[in-house]
C-alpha cells in the first residue's frame, strides 16, 4: 500500500503519496505499482539533471582554471611541402615528422632524396 505523509507530490495530475519503507510491493496492485514506477522515474530524471549541472559548473570552473594558468599557444604559418612523389603528385611532404613510405619506397628504389624536391 503507499502511505500517507507530508511529502505527497504530483506525478502525471495524479497526487501520489510517498511510500512508507514498511511498504509490501508484493502486495501493491499493478497501477500502484506504475505509478510508483513513473514517480521515481520523475524524481531520478529530475536529480539527475541537478546533479549533472553542479558537474558541469565544477568542471567550467576547472578548465577555467587551467585555460588562466597556461600561455596560450602562437600561431605557427603553414609549412609548405618540399617534397613530391614523381608517380603520385598528390603525395607530398614538408620534411618534418615522420618520413612517409613512398619516400622510403623511392629511396630503397635507387633515388635520393634531392631527386624528391619540388621545382
């Protein structure tokens, strides 16, 4: 049965009673029993949404903290490629970073890395 007591809350137009922890649900009829269910869900959505709002604001402030104390970083320009694949005009590199495999390819191949250069 639900029970009777100060903190009775609206759930669907319908008051619903807050349920005595003496509360036998084996013994509730099966809409007691939705309506249960569809208060709890009501109350859970709504502290769910309280409490992932204290967490965001928390972790604002966090990031805030974070952005305040580093530098923020410089632009660097574009760095423009050095390299071509002479089969492939679409493959280029700059000459940073790790070498791309059709360069290793074209010098396993005999070429050296001069004969790679873009005029």
């Amino acid at each position: 049965m639900i029970g009777i007591s100060r903190n009775d809350s609206h759930c669907g137009g319908q008051v619903m009673k807050s349920p005595n922890f003496e509360t036998n649900f084996e013994t509730m009829s099966i809409d007691e029993l939705w309506q249960l269910y569809a208060h709890l869900g009501g109350l859970l959505a709504k502290k769910l949404t309280v409490e992932k709002q204290n967490l965001e604001q928390k972790l604002g402030k966090l990031r805030g903290d974070a952005a305040h104390s580093a530098p923020p970083r410089r632009h660097y320009p574009e760095v423009r490629p050095k390299y071509q694949n002479p089969d492939d005009p679409s493959q280029t590199w700059a000459g940073r970073g790790r070498t791309p495999r059709w360069v290793n390819k074209m010098i396993e191949a005999g070429k050296s890395i001069e004969d790679l250069l873009i005029p």
